[in-house]
DNA sequence: TGAATATCTATGGACTCCACAATAAATCGG
DNA sequence: CCGATTTATTGTGGAGTCCATAGATATTCA
C-alpha cells in the first residue's frame, strides 16, 4: 500500500485516522493514556488530536469508569452511530435488507418474501420496499446512509452487472446499481450472493480472521466463493468459484443424489434434502448412501478448488449446511483421497441473515477505503455522495 | 497496509520514502521540481529532503539535462548500486545464481551444471560454488547482500523447508536456510520454483502488472503457480497450484501422449516431446494428435483453476513453452468447452533465468517491505541483517 | 549585450509534536 | 474528617518540518 507523505496537517490527519482506528479496533472505550498508548503519540499531543476529534463529531465521551486508585481518566469511544451502511439481500425466496452502523452492528432490517416466479420488476420493488422498512425500522432517511451493497445470485462483474444467471429467467443484465441509484445517493456496489456469505463468515463468522478460505455454497444450486490474502476475490469477470460447471465435478446434477433418493420418496424437491438428511441422522442405509453420494461429488470440485488453492479452512454453508452434522464427516471422508492435506472444515454459522451481513461488511469496507486512502479526507461525519 | 501517524521525524521520514519510490519508480533521473510535483511537497521542502537523502547516500546527482530554457536543473537518481540481492535457481539441471541491484537489474550470475543423481551435499555445495562465482563476477562479497531467496523444486512450506519432492529422491526435508545461512548473515527465503517463475514473468515478462494470473509449468513434470490481486499465492502450507494431484486430470501421465508417441519412436524420454512438437509443427498426424491428447489433459487441469480463480491471464511456462506456437493453439482449443471465458494466453518468455530472476523479484520484495514498513527506518544504506 | 525563462537560495511564519512542570480529582489509611 | 498517594489534566517553552514569498543565479534566444 502506497505511504504517502505531505505537510503538516497530512500528519495531523495520519493521527486522526490512527486514533479513530484505535478506538474502532478497542473491545471497549478508551482512556487518553491508553490511546496514546496505542498510536504511539505524546499525551499531550493525544489531548490534541481527541478534542479535534471530538469537534468534528468522530468521537464522544463516555462516563468515567468507577472504582481505581487516582484522579478518574475521561474516556472515548468511537460515535459508530455517526454513520450506517445499508446491506442488501436479494435472493429467490426473500429480500433481505439491514442497516448496520459503523462498527457493523445490526441496527434495523426489512424483509419481503417473493418467490422464484417473481417478475424483474416486482423483485426490484421488493427491494425498495425492503429498505423502505429498514430505513423506517431505523429512523433513518436515505442522507443517513454512508454505503450501500447488495448480493445478487449470478455472476456479477466489476462493473455491478448480473451477467449470467440461470435461477431467475429475467434477472440476467438487471441494472442493479441504476435502480438503487435513482434513490441513493451514496456510493453503491453490487456482488454475488455467496461471495458476500463468504465475506460475512470471515468477518463475523466461524472463519473469523483467517485469511485464505473456501466457502461452500451447498445447496440446491452449488457455488463457492473464495477469500484469499483476506479480501474477497473477484476474478476478472467476476466468475470465481465456478468450478462446478466442469462436467466432471458432477455439480450440476450432484443435489438429485438427494431429491431422487428412495429416502425422500413422494416428497416435493425442495424438502427433499432435508428429509434425506433426516433420515441418514437415525441411520437410514438408502440416506446415508444419498448423502455419501453427494458428498462424493461435492468433494470432487471442492478438492479442486483446496489444491489449487491449499487454504486454512473451507466454511460449508448454504442450505444443505443446516444438516452439516451429517453432511460435514461425509464431506471430509470424501475429501481425504482427493488433497495432499485436508484443511479444516467448519459449518456456517450466520444463518440467513449471511449475505445481508456481509452486503453491509463490504460497504463498511469501501467507507473505510475512503477514510483510510492517503486522499481521503475526514472532515465531519457526512454522507459521501457518489461520483457518478 | 496500515498507516500510522506519528511525530514529524515520521512525517520525515514518509516524505523520504515517497522520494525515493518516486525516483525508483521514474524511468530517469528527476529535477527538483519533478519530484516535488510527483510526492506533492512544495520545492523548499523538496530541497531539504534531497539534501537529507544525498547526505544518506540515497541518490545522487546527475549532470544537468542539456538544451531546454533557463537555468539548467539539477537532477537525482536513485543509487540502484547501493545494495544488492540474490537470486538463486536450485535445479535438477543446473543451479543458477543471479545478482541484481536494486532496480532489479542483473549485474552477475554463476552457473553449475548438476544432474538429477547428484546427491544432496554436492548439490548444495554446487550452490555454494554458484554463488561464490556470482560474487566473485560481481566484485562482491556476501556483506554487500541485502537480501537472498532461492527456488527449490517440491513444496516449500512457510518455514523455507522443503516438505514434499518426487523428482529428487533425497532432497526432502533439505534445510536450504539453515545450509545458507552459514555463509550468508541477510534474510533469506526459500519458495518453490514454478511460483519464483511466475512471479518473475509478472514483474518483468509477458505478465507485466497483471494483477490475477495463472502460471502454468508445461514440462516432463507439471506445475501450476498463481499470482492473486499481484502477490504471489503461498498457501497454507505451500502446496497450491497442485490440481494436476487429482487423479481425473490425468497430470501425472499426460507427459507420456508426448513421450510414447509414435512421432517420437526410438528417442530419449527427455527429447521426445521436443521431437513430437517438431514435428507437429511440420503437419504429422502422429505428432498433432498427441500434442492434441496432451493439450487435452492439461487443459482439465487448467479449467480447474481457471473456473476457480477467473484470473486475467495464463501465462504458459515450462519447457514445453518453447514450442508454444504448436501447444499455444491446442491449449486453447482444448480450454473452449469448459470454460466460461477463456483468459488469454501467453507464453513465458523469460528463459530459464526465470526462477533465478524471480527469486531475485522476492528478495527485492522483501527489502522493500522492511523499508515502506511502518516501523522501517531508513537510516544508512546498509545490508540488513537476520534476526535469528 | 539584454530580455526571457527556469532554477536555486534564504527568510519568516504557521503548524504539530514532545518534554516537563504545575494543577486537579479521586482513593486509602489513620 | 484530613493528609498522603495515585493518576489524570492543563499549560508553557522548545524543536522540527513544511509552506509561501522574494531575491539571486545560470542558461538560452534575439
């Protein structure tokens, strides 16, 4: 990363971003003894550079904390509510939008159901009033919004287009970004879903902090989604993951192992995977032979993928992972000829709020790009606007 | 990357290193007001901040630029001379020690021919023998060193040992740090050498500033390396690039569609693939058909990790590359039906200086880390030295 | 030779940080 | 209740770095 020098005020602004960092990165408020502590500055300059801060509306000060020897230190903390990302998730079956506020905390949400057979036009309205409802649960307006993000399924490119998509028959070269502009004026980005579930598990997750990590999306329709070197990997057209459209990993027909398993007999397909998992739980031989065998294909790609790219972990996650009991030892059995080392593998905890949370990790990202790039300025806490 | 604050020393010393990226960076030598245009200090600041950097023994100055109005301007460039780094190919062939300044540029190399039964001391002495020559070629001793990185075939995990080689029966385990670390006191890395490869073609081959790319080793024994958001992918525990371990890929025989062919009756095994190419270039059913069963194979491989990953280019390296005219072509027809989008393909163009230029790349990378680090200092130019 | 152009050099002022000393507010023990 | 102790806050002087501006310098062109 570029370390860019300047003047002094570049310097006072280097510190002001420290610090603003020290407290977003402390569990709890912070002394100004400690803070200096932490950014390496002077006392006196820290009363400085807190007043300043404090001015400009970035941090408030909290009650002094009881009992201790001495003279009670003032504490800090950082005014997370100064600002709120909004995260998006529109799926097959819902829309799901959540606004956090800075330091990621869910504050308000709204939801839609719709349905696959839910026309462009209507899932577009669905996600305005899905914000609408969030923004509404909140208090909030659309001004109060410093980033927005949504998950999309299909692949999206760096540009924020759907460019394939098999699910929704409409849905593919939807302008995402132009509908929700034409009420937001913040800054907007839009990405696959399961990247998204990805990113939210690494950051909030079972795969909290680790840096390289696969994640399975198991489910009616498989996907995966790559983090490497900590950051979501995008690919150049946006098509990362997508090793189960090779012919010989099976993907594409891997989920009938379970609808068209004798264990699921009579039901509809889309409860059928968990009837079988249900099954193969007391042991069941036609289940757990269902779900060996598709846990065999799913391990086919998966092990594609951990060679390729020998990760610390792989987070299974996606429908099928509710029942990762079952489905998780198969996976690993499956796995073991496959990969010189099978890495750990952990279930997804986030549930269905996943890609929402990570829709909003990844505006908090950009709203901290801005901040934290050597240009970026920190005058008081606003709204940016978008460029375009 | 983080960027603290701190006192104005800092504030200095940040203005010294955008300098010095400014000049490294530059294709010339640069005026006062040049540089103060490109790190945005005023030209009295600029002034101050050579003077210091001279004074150090950073840069140095350059005659004027003749012709052009007025008073004729100083000029600086930086001191590519003041430091060194090594890099090191440890083949099963030869081994290949190169010496490069700071700008990356070669300025002497040593070469010893080795074969695959020499054993592991002499081989390791064949390195000494290498770089004692690369020094003496140089006018140098291991004190002007900054810094040392040596390609090794096999896996190299994060510690620099060698955990896992099939073409060398007892070169596993080798401590090729410690062994060098006897003769050398600068940090050393140890990597493996297809991904020292690729991340030579990324900084000065066919792959310049492409940030996501896939390094494919053509050769008797395939290989894979990936440059991810252009960084050079390491792993967990180094054994990325692997796909050609799955069985279905078919990497581990496919050398012999080559080998057995017909259009290569009679010769070694290790000129037959150059024999088939040949004559495939010249129209030979036998030889297409086999380059076409090769190029079959390695395609699954690569669709692999191109579905994977989506990266923006592969790059085709090994010692089949040299006959890229005829497997370029194959390669991508064979990649047509299981990709989404093809990336382009180019083949390497380095030579097989290209793991002694890479390892030299590393060795640079790691220099450079230490000074744009946070807590780097730039006092003196001088050799670090290593902590252990 | 003199005008034009661009660079070099020097000075004063503004800003930021640091070190140190004096002041303020709490707890603890008698 | 009061002083000793502990810790935090406030204030002052000094040093380092950068900027703006003005005058001196060196080269080209007419």
């Amino acid at each position: 990363m570029q370390v860019n020098g300047g003047d002094l005020q570049r310097l006072r602004q280097l510190n002001l971003l420290s610090s603003i960092r020290a407290l977003r990165e402390a569990t709890g408020p912070l002394t100004l003894t400690e803070l200096a502590a932490r950014t390496g500055l002077s006392r006196g300059s820290m009363v400085d550079v807190v007043t300043d801060l404090q001015d400009r509306g970035w941090i408030a000060e909290v009650e002094p904390a009881p009992g201790g020897m001495g003279r009670p230190a003032k504490r800090y903390r950082f005014r997370a509510d100064a600002g709120h990302v909004l995260g998006i998730d529109i799926g097959v079956h819902k829309v799901l939008a959540i606004i956090t506020d800075l330091a990621g905390r869910a504050v308000a949400s709204g939801r839609v159901a719709v349905t696959p057979a839910t026309t462009r036009d209507e899932r577009l309205e669905a996600v305005d009033r899905a914000i609408d409802a969030a923004l509404v649960a909140g208090g909030l307006t659309t001004l109060d919004l410093w980033g927005v993000a949504a998950g999309s399924i299909g692949v999206v490119n760096r540009e924020g287009m759907v460019t394939r998509v098999t699910a929704l028959p409409d849905w593919a070269g939807v302008d995402l970004i132009g509908h929700l502009g034409r009420r937001l004026s913040c800054p907007i980005t839009i990405e696959n879903d399961s990247k998204l579930a990805a990113l939210a598990e690494q950051r909030l997750g079972v795969a909290a902090g680790v840096r390289d990590l696969v994640y399975l999306h198991a489910g009616r329709r498989p996907g995966a989604a790559l983090i490497l070197n900590g950051l979501l990997h995008h690919g150049f057209s946006g098509a990362t993951g997508e090793v189960g459209l090779m012919d010989i990993t099976g993907w594409r027909t891997m989920a009938g192992h379970l609808e068209n398993s004798p264990a699921a007999a009579g039901a509809a397909p889309e409860d059928a995977a968990g009837l079988v998992f249900a099954s193969a739980r007391t042991g069941d031989p036609a289940a757990l032979a269902a779900v060996d065998a598709y846990a065999d294909q799913l391990a086919l790609g998966t092990a594609a993928m951990v060679l390729t790219l020998d990760p610390e972990l792989v987070v299974l996650g996606g429908g099928f992972s509710r029942s990762a009991d079952v489905l998780l030892p198969a996976l690993r059995r499956a796995l073991e000829p496959h990969c010189l080392r099978v890495p750990e593998i952990r279930p997804s905890t986030l549930g269905e709020e996943c890609v929402s949370l990570g829709a909003a990790c990844l505006a908090l990202d950009h709203v901290d790009d801005r901040f934290f790039s050597p240009q970026g300025s920190i005058s008081r806490p606003a709204a940016p606007q978008r460029l375009t």
